[in-house]
C-alpha cells in the first residue's frame, strides 16, 4: 500500500514515513498544499495523512478541493488545533478521522488501519482469487494447507494483482503503485518479482497463475477453490 504525507514540518513529516514504514506501507511525502493537491488527486494512494497549516493551500481547502473533484482516498487529518469546532471543520471537509498533535504512535497507526479498511471494505485481512489467499496480517500466500511469506515488492504485486480480480493491470500502473513517482523502477523491475512469485506459484502448486497479456500487463487466471 502507499500513503501520501502532506506535512510542512520536515521532521515530523519523516517520523511519520518512518511509522508508515513499519506497517509495510510505502510513503511519499510533500511538504507543499498545492503539491500535496495533486498527489492527492492522481489515484496513486490508497490513504492520505494530510496536515491542515500547510504553505500554498492548507489542509482544508486541500480536502474540499479534492472531494469535490471524485477523490475517495481515505484520509487521517493532523492539526496543533484541539477545539471541538476545528474538528468539525476537518470531518466536514471529508477528513475519515482527525488527530490531534501531539499524537500517540499507536493511535495514529490504528487510526491509519482502520480508515483503509473503511474504505468500502476492499481492504479485508485475507484476499483470495481462485485457489489462493493472501494473508495481509501474516504476509503469507496460501493455498489449501501450504504457505509462503512474501517479500515486501513481492506482496504488494500480488495484492494488486489479486484486487483487479483478474483484470489486466499493466507494468505502468505497478511501477506507479509500488515505486511511486519518483522510484527508479523500470520494466525489468516488475519483471523480476513476477518470476519470483511465479516460482512460489509453483511451490504452492496452486492452479491459478499470474498470466501475461502481451504490450498490455498481467492479469490473475485459472484455480479452482482457495
């Protein structure tokens, strides 16, 4: 998964890359409003920590900005301000939840976890296409009784993958997802971790297989009962 941070505070901003990593997630962070509305907009995230005093456009109108325009990512609002009424404010704007600085670590990575999950409930612990389930708490691939523990790039193929259901996903749409931007991934990045997953495929005998669509991406077919 990656989390976009918008927060101007340069320190704070890499303690919460920092807390974000420990999750598994990727992040980018933006230190700008007007930035951080374009991020926010381009569908590459699946959850946003914004703060609201931000050079350029605060964190408000960043929110309003982009609701209005269809974005549905779910997203954790930080804030200095504590008054019931500010609160109001953000979970007006379409904030998911608001925190308040000083903020626990732990209430922000649950905070974080449960509005990913709140988002239409596409995100539930076990994923499962065909004869496979991909564990999210464990990060293991299964199939019947046989497991694997994926590596970090190798997880976040396969829950792409298995969240297109089959649907072609191409090569851009990955590098953009997992690298991000500004990552140095190429073609034969995605390449490398479709072979590894295929062999764990192979070690889990499992039916379904990760098929190429050529000039196009790849795509979940075949398996019978996970």
């Amino acid at each position: 998964m990656r989390i976009l941070i918008v927060e101007d505070n340069v320190r704070l901003a890499e303690s919460l890359r920092d807390i974000v990593g420990r999750q598994r997630y990727e992040a980018d962070v933006c230190f700008d409003g007007t930035e951080g509305y374009e991020l926010a907009v381009s569908g590459l995230y699946d959850g946003i920590i914004l703060d609201v005093m931000l050079p350029g456009m605060d964190g408000l109108t960043l929110l309003k900005k982009a609701r209005a325009g269809g974005c549905r990512t779910p997203v954790l609002m930080l804030t200095a301000k504590s008054e019931t009424e500010d609160k109001v404010a953000g979970l007006e704007s379409g904030a998911d939840y608001y925190l308040t600085k000083p903020f626990d670590k732990d209430e922000l990575t649950a905070a974080l976890k449960a509005i990913l999950r709140r988002r239409g409930e596409m995100i539930p612990d076990v994923l499962s296409f065909g004869d496979l389930r991909l564990n999210q708490s464990t990060y293991c691939l299964e199939r019947g009784e046989k497991r694997i523990r994926l590596g970090k790039r190798e997880y976040e193929v396969m829950r792409i993958l298995m969240h297109y259901k089959g649907a072609v996903v191409s090569k851009e749409t990955l590098i953009l997802k997992i690298w991000g931007n500004d990552g140095d991934a190429v073609d034969n990045n995605v390449e490398i971790y479709i072979s590894f997953l295929r062999k764990k495929l192979d070690f889990l005998k499992a039916e379904t297989e990760i098929a190429t669509a050529r000039h196009l991406g790849y795509y979940l077919s075949g398996g019978g009962k996970p």
